[in-house]
C-alpha cells in the first residue's frame, strides 16, 4: 500500500527546489550569455546589460563568462533535487490513489506548486503589512506575486491532469460499455496531444526566441522576466500534459469503470475525517 505524505523532507525538497530553480531562472541570461551568445552585438549588450542590472551576486568572480559559483551549484541542483523529490514524494489522504512510479515526477511538481502557494501569500502579506501599516510599499511585491500566481496556474495544470482531477463531464460517459469508454479515452488523448503539438510547433520560435532568447522584461521598476519565462513555461507544461494523458491513458486502461455521483462513498468520508484529525 502506497504509503502517504507528511514528512519534513517532503517539505525541504520542494523548498531547496524553488529557491535553487529561482536562482536559475533570475540568471538564466547568465547562461545564454556564457554558453550561447547573441550573434547581434546590440542585443548581446542589451541582455548583458539586464543581467548587469540584476545579478544577484555581482561582486563573486565569475567562474568562466557570466556564470559564478552559485550559478553553477544551482543549475546541478535543479535535476539532483528533482529527482530525489520525485522519488522521496508520497501520496496524500485526498490525492489520486492508483498512481505508478512513472507519476511521480508530476506529484513532486504538485509539492512545488503547493510551496510556491505558500510563498506568493507571504509576499502578498507582506506587501498588504508594509503598505497599510508601515506605509512603505515595495516596487516589486506585485510584479512578484503576478509572476509566481503563472507558474502556479501552468504547473498546477500538470498535477491536475495526473490526479484525473480537470473538468470532466460523465453525463454520456457513465452511461457507455467500457469498451466504448476507452474509444472515448482514446480520442481525448489524441486530442491532448494534438493540441499540444500544433500549439508547440506554431509558437516555438516565436517563444523560445523572441521572448526567452532575448529575454523580454516586463517593463516596471522591479522589471521581472515574465514574458521570457511564463511563454516557454506555457510550451513545457502543456508538453508535459501531453505525456502525462498518455500515461494516464495506459494505467486506467484496464481500471474498472467508475461511477460518478455527488453523493461521498465510504472512503471519501474517512479520508475527510483523516484530514480534519477526527480519525
């Protein structure tokens, strides 16, 4: 029986990933700047000129172009955390129960979404303190909390497609063989990944270039890279959807048919009480 969640080191991991993936995404210009370097020279000196402008660490030596120490420890962080929070991370009493070892990269990137929830009501917080208490607004609390709501919303769609927990209407569904449910399975899948096909390869450059590549700004005082980073998230993520329909597809192939109804089962009610510790 898969064991559930609650350990501290649920909650470490998906902490050391954010602030590691941050570090990486905040200097990602660091890296193109070193490893893959602007042809146009006025476009090398402007995202040189942003990176300058926002290096988090600009008094450390850089190790080889733009990349210091830091920089290196937290891009060979990034996969390391990942894969241990993936193969650390367990199932919760209200979460999805038939999930497969292959899941659960997406259930780890639930654990981070769920942290990255936590972190946005903190800065929210602390910007609604500082401005109607001390009176001192931040430049940044708003941009920052715009931009960590997008990651939420695209990441959490992956976690919803591998919990079965998206918009689903059963009404005609329910009322079908089984062999006809897997037509249907069959053709939503198809259609996932379709979807996610055309819309990868009609923005890629667009995306990737235009926007990451030249590292698009949003343009206020705090200037976070939302547009260079959300718009290739968008692509990844749904990418990543893709695959996750098909692998739902191949585990709930030979599930039993589920009945759907308002009405909580046996199991539903012991995980609400479990969760609310009248159990």
């Amino acid at each position: 029986m898969q064991r559930t969640s609650g350990s501290l080191i649920e909650w470490l991991i998906p902490l050391a990933f954010i602030l590691c993936a941050g570090w990486v995404v905040w200097h990602i210009p660091a890296y193109f700047l070193t490893w893959f370097p602007h042809e146009n020279e006025s476009m090398r000196g402007q995202v040189t000129a942003i990176f300058d402008r926002n290096d988090v660490t600009p008094n450390l030596s850089p190790l080889f172009g733009k990349i210091d120490l830091v920089d290196l420890i937290a891009l060979v962080m990034v996969p390391v955390l990942f894969f241990f929070g993936a193969k650390t991370v367990r199932r919760a009493n209200m979460e999805f129960e038939h999930w497969r070892p292959v899941d659960r990269g997406a259930v780890f990137i639930g654990r981070v979404t769920m942290m990255l929830i936590i972190l946005m009501t903190s800065v929210m917080l602390y910007e609604v303190f500082l401005r109607y208490v001390v009176e001192r607004p931040t430049l940044w609390a708003n941009e920052l909390s715009l931009w960590l709501a997008g990651f939420i919303f695209l990441m959490a769609g992956l976690y919803a497609m591998q919990q079965r927990s998206h918009i689903r209407i059963f009404l005609l569904y329910d009322v079908c063989p089984r062999w006809l449910q897997r037509v249907f399975d069959c053709i939503t899948t198809l259609l996932i990944v379709l979807f996610a096909f055309f819309l990868v390869y009609g923005s890629y450059k667009q995306v990737f270039e235009n926007k990451l590549y030249k590292w698009e700004t949003f343009g206020t005082a705090f200037d976070p890279p939302i547009p260079a980073t959300l718009q290739p998230l968008v692509l990844i993520v749904i990418s990543l959807v893709a695959v996750q329909a098909v692998l739902n597809l191949i585990s709930d192939w030979n599930a039993e048919p589920e009945i759907h109804d308002d009405t909580p089962d046996e199991d539903e009610i012991r995980a609400l009480k479990r969760a609310v510790g009248q159990d």
